[in-house]
C-alpha cells in the first residue's frame, strides 16, 4: 500500500474529508474511551517499554494449569468443549469434530526461535497425547512455531 504512512494528499484526502468522521485535521473516535478503562495520569509507554516489556508482561506466579487428557476420554456432554492450550491455541470439540486453532507447540509464539513472545509455562499437553485433530487452521499466514507442520494430521 503505497499511501501508508504518508501524508494524505490528492484523491484520498478528498475522500477522507468527505468521511462523516473527519474533524478537520484528522479523524475523530466517536467512541471516546470509557471512564476508568485506561488511566489518563499514566503516561503512554515508550516504544522500548512497549516491545521489551518488563514485569508487568509476565504473570507474577504460575498460570492455573491442569492436564485436558481425561476429560477428553469422554465426549462433551453438550457437544460443544473448548480447551485452551496456551497462547492462543485451543482445541475445540463441536459434536465429535476436533478443531485445532493456532497450534503452538515451541517456546515462542513466532517464527523465530530467537524473538518473539515466550511460553509463560509449558504447554499442558505433548503433541502426541493430543487427539485424533479433524482440521487445524492459523490466524496468522505464518507458522508460530517450527513444530506447527506436525500438528497438521487429520482424523476425519
């Protein structure tokens, strides 16, 4: 896209101008944030704070974890279960179809093994303890994980 990042100008500034939203030099919320949602006497992070984080990124004790492997011996008794695996990847049971969402199985939650986010803990399950997965799909167009491909077995 070659107008991201710079200054509108021409065409687009028209059509932006024309926006119900424009308020004068540049767009307006016309959803303000609600009171108490971010505390205005705090002041905004600085790009290094943002992207290195500190204490306040990881928990101050362990995630509350307990292995799924004998609860999915059985099926769900509504037909519907969602067990979530860390990250953002979760298994979910939709009347007997296994669906994998984001399979994360590596320490890092990208496709370097060098940057990226950390587990915060291990994940709950190994691979192989899974069960037989119907489809698993990514949010993103690139793998998490360097063990991801692994994860692509079907069962339906």
């Amino acid at each position: 896209m070659k107008s991201l990042g710079g200054k509108p100008k021409g065409a687009r500034l028209e059509r932006m101008k024309d926006s119900p939203l424009w308020a004068g030099e540049r767009f307006r919320n016309v959803h303000p944030i609600l009171p108490g949602l971010r505390d205005t006497n705090t002041p905004m992070p600085t790009l290094t704070e943002f992207l290195c984080g500190g204490s306040r990124r990881v928990p101050r004790g362990p995630l509350p974890s307990m292995s799924p492997l004998e609860g999915w011996q059985k099926p769900p008794q509504s037909g519907l279960r969602a067990t979530w695996l860390g990250h953002s990847t979760v298994l979910i049971e939709i009347d007997g179809v296994r669906v994998l969402s984001d399979p994360v199985w590596g320490p890092r939650a990208s496709p370097s093994r060098l940057i990226g986010p950390k587990r915060f803990q291990p994940i709950p399950v190994s691979l192989r303890s899974m069960p037989p997965v119907c489809l698993a799909g990514r949010s993103t167009p690139w793998p998490r994980s360097s063990r991801t491909r692994r994860s692509r077995r079907a069962a339906c």
